[in-house]
C-alpha cells in the first residue's frame, strides 16, 4: 500500500472512531445528565427486563462513556469496539428484535442497531488506525493480525453480551 493510500485509510478510520466514539459517548451523557438521568434509564431498563435497573442503568451508561472515550483515543480499540459492539447486541435482544428489520417500524427494528453493532466488529477487526493512541504508546493489540482483533472483538463483544442477557434480562410473560 502506498503512502497516500495509507494516509487515506488512517483519516478513515480517525473518521469511523470518532463518529463511534462521539454518538455513544452522547448517549452514556445523556443517561447520567439529560432526560430521566440514571432514575429513568433504571425504570425504562426494568421496563424491559432488564433487572435490576439502577445497576444496570450506570453498568450501561458508564459502558457507553468507557467506551466513547476509548474510541476516540483510539485506546485498546478492539476491547472499546467490543464494548459497543455488545451493547448494541443486548439492544437487539431486549427491544429491537421483536420489531423486524427496519428502523422505521413500530418500535424500531434492528437496522440501527446492528448497523453499529457490525461497524464496531469492522473497526475492531482493522483496527485504530495510525492516528490513535494504540498506535503511539505502542499497545500490544496494534500488532496483532487482523484475525485475531477479529477473534478478540467477536468474543468479547457476543461473550459480554450474552453473560448481561443470562445474568440480568427477565422479561415480563407479556413482552
């Protein structure tokens, strides 16, 4: 790959890092200080199935800011691709699923959500970038072959999502 090449894909991933790391930070934010705070996120989370909420709401909150910031530094990017790739999947599971495909159906379906979730496992997979913190402290995870970012941020991410989904969701009969 030529210099200009190289240039070209690390602006792409900064790009891709930042956008991730930016709207989930927004939304570990707006849990802590915007709207019902941890309260309403917790009485939403229960609402769900997910129990018990407080708990769980600043566990997910506090995941979607870990995780932003990571992003952004472009730090152990593969576990922060992760993080929100599993968020996303517990997402799926506990609202979206029921509700098809698309966005714009009832209830919203998984487009959005999966969206994130497969974009993640990509910037996992490829990695930070040359622009990242990774890269300039020199973290063991830059090195690794692109198989393994793969089998790292794919484990994790399912992994963490299915222990949250075993350990805290029990839905209502009714959902």
């Amino acid at each position: 790959m030529g210099i200009s090449q190289c240039v070209a894909v690390g602006v792409v991933l900064v790009v891709l890092r930042v956008y991730l790391g930016l709207m989930i930070l927004a939304h570990g934010y707006h849990h802590f200080f915007g709207g019902g705070r941890i309260p309403g996120t917790a009485k939403w989370f229960e609402s769900i199935g997910v129990r018990p909420g407080v708990p769980n709401a600043v566990l997910a909150s506090t995941t979607e800011v870990g995780v932003g910031v990571l992003l952004l530094a472009g730090l152990a990017t593969p576990l922060a691709a992760a993080g929100l790739m599993s968020l996303m999947l517990v997402a799926i599971a506990t609202v979206h699923r029921k509700n098809g495909f698309f966005v714009f159906n009832k209830g919203e379906g998984v487009e959005y959500t999966l969206s994130v979730a497969v974009t993640a496992l990509a910037l996992g997979t490829l990695g930070p970038g040359p622009y990242s913190l990774d890269r300039w402290w020199g973290v063991p995870g830059w090195s690794w072959t692109p198989g393994a970012r793969l089998a790292l941020t794919l484990g994790v991410g399912v992994g963490a999502a299915l222990i949250q989904l075993a350990l805290f969701y029990r839905p209502s009969r009714a959902s």
